[in-house]
C-alpha cells in the first residue's frame, strides 16, 4: 500500500483544543479517522516549528484519492492545516528509474555532446 508523509500545522484554535484534549486522544482519534479511508497510521510525531506547532504523519493509504478526500475533510474544519506528499522505497524508485526517457534541458542543444 502506498505510504504518505501528511505534515499539519495547527491553527489557534486547533493547538488549544489538542492542548485541552490531550495528544494521545488526539492520535487515537486519528487512528479512527484513516479507518473509513481504507488506511492504518504507521506513526504521529509532534514538532515545534519556527513559530507553531506542526504535527507528522506517516501513513499507509490505498490510493491519492483517499489521502485528498482526509485532507478536505481535515481542512475545511480550519483548525489544522494538512498537505501530504508520497513516500517511495528505494524498489519503487528503482520501478520508476527504469521507465526513464532521455530528456533536453532548456536551451540545450541536441548537437552538444
């Protein structure tokens, strides 16, 4: 299944209410959120950022799709802001390497060598 890294950065209102809940209920309830989404937490790591708090996720989710569809839902309750991006291991990247296609570089010749 593919893996995701989904970074958070809590608003206000969003770090007091983790203050007053508690982090661990905070990561148990994420738990019970990538359920519906076909998907499993692999681990939740809390950051002191430059002026805020962030949150880490790593997470195994069926496809992009889902991982969008937790992220409009996280969104749009304006206490945490969250974006993902994929993970790849080093065979996946290897499966990538070898469908490479040459390719020109802006303001390149084809002539130079």
């Amino acid at each position: 299944m593919p893996i995701f890294l989904m970074r958070g950065r809590y608003s206000v209102a969003g770090l007091r209410g983790s203050l007053q809940e508690g982090f661990a209920a905070r990561a148990a309830y994420l738990d019970e959120l990538v359920g519906p989404y076909g998907g499993t937490v692999v681990g939740c790591y809390w950051v002191a950022g430059d002026h805020e708090m962030d949150v880490f996720v790593i997470l195994e989710m069926p496809d992009e799709g889902s991982v969008h569809a937790m992220e409009f839902a996280i969104n749009s309750t304006g206490a945490l802001q969250v974006w993902s991006v994929r993970l790849f291991e080093a065979e996946e990247m290897d499966a990538v390497r070898s469908q490479l296609q040459p390719y020109r570089a802006p303001g390149e010749s084809y002539l130079l060598a």
